[in-house]
C-alpha cells in the first residue's frame, strides 16, 4: 500500500504508556538499503513479515512517501540474513488518546533504553492530545530513524 506517512516522534518521560495500551507485539526489522533518499526495510511483527520502501522527508521531518507490502515471515525471514549491520529489536505499544493513536516503541539489545513515541497524523499541523507521558520532540532528528539506529544504535551513544 503507498501512502504518504505524516507523523510526529517524541521520546518518552516514563513508562505509564503501558497502563494505557491496548496491544503490544514484539518486532525484529532491518535494513536492505538506509539512504536517506530510499530506505528499504524488512520488518517481522508477530508472526507476520512485511516490505516497506521510504523516501525521503521533507523539510519538517514529518512527512514522506511510503509503500508497504505484506511477506510471509518465511521470505521476512530469509531478507532480515541479508540486511545491514544491526537488526533492531523492539517492543511496540499502541496507545489510543482522543482521536490518535501512539505507537510507542520500546528498544532492546544495542538500543535498550530508548523509547520513542509516535502518532501518524492526516496532515501536518494536525493538533492532537499529548499524554503527560511524552518527552521532547524529536521528529526530523536523523539519529533517531530506525535506519539510523541500526548503524549508530543509542548505548554507542
């Protein structure tokens, strides 16, 4: 499915997210290609795989073209030997609040301790309810795209 993907990322200021999610799954995603203009990521959520090519954002750091398919996790799986460096690892939160859903994600292995929140919205300047629990804005920060994280992930910070 291609889409334009306009969101916000925050980091998180604790974990009271958890009390108020209404699912949690485990993912595992690499990287086949993180140039900033085309990034390529294969991504296995559950039990379920998934492809998914990125452009580049725009100025903001909010929006950009993107284009998912789903994968059995068996080709999910074979892609993920032939990605870059890290594999990130993950635990992903979805939080509703108003109108909006969060996506929190909470790292493990080479980033543990890091844990942003996002919310896809429909157009940029959006408003949304902000729980107590989000921290700074970190949306359009390099450092902190998944692509990035696994060639610099956050305890090498």
């Amino acid at each position: 499915m291609e889409h334009l993907e306009i969101e916000r990322k925050f980091l998180v200021v604790s974990d009271a997210y958890k009390q108020e999610a209404i699912s949690q799954v485990r993912i595992a995603q690499g990287f086949l290609n993180t140039d900033p203009e085309r990034t390529v990521r294969v991504r296995i959520k559950g039990n379920q795989g998934f492809l998914t090519v990125k452009g580049p954002s725009n100025s903001s750091g909010t929006t950009r073209f993107e284009w998912e398919t789903e994968i059995n996790v068996t080709e999910a799986t074979n892609l993920i030997d032939l990605c870059e460096d890290v594999i990130l690892e993950k635990v992903r939160f979805e939080v509703p609040l108003g109108n909006h859903f969060f996506e929190v994600d909470e790292f493990l292995g080479e980033n543990k301790g890091l844990v942003i929140a996002e919310v896809e919205l429909k157009h940029e300047d959006e408003v949304f309810e902000k729980p107590k629990w989000l921290g700074d804005e970190v949306t359009g920060q390099p450092k902190y795209y998944n692509s990035q994280l696994s060639k610099n992930p956050f305890l090498q910070w």
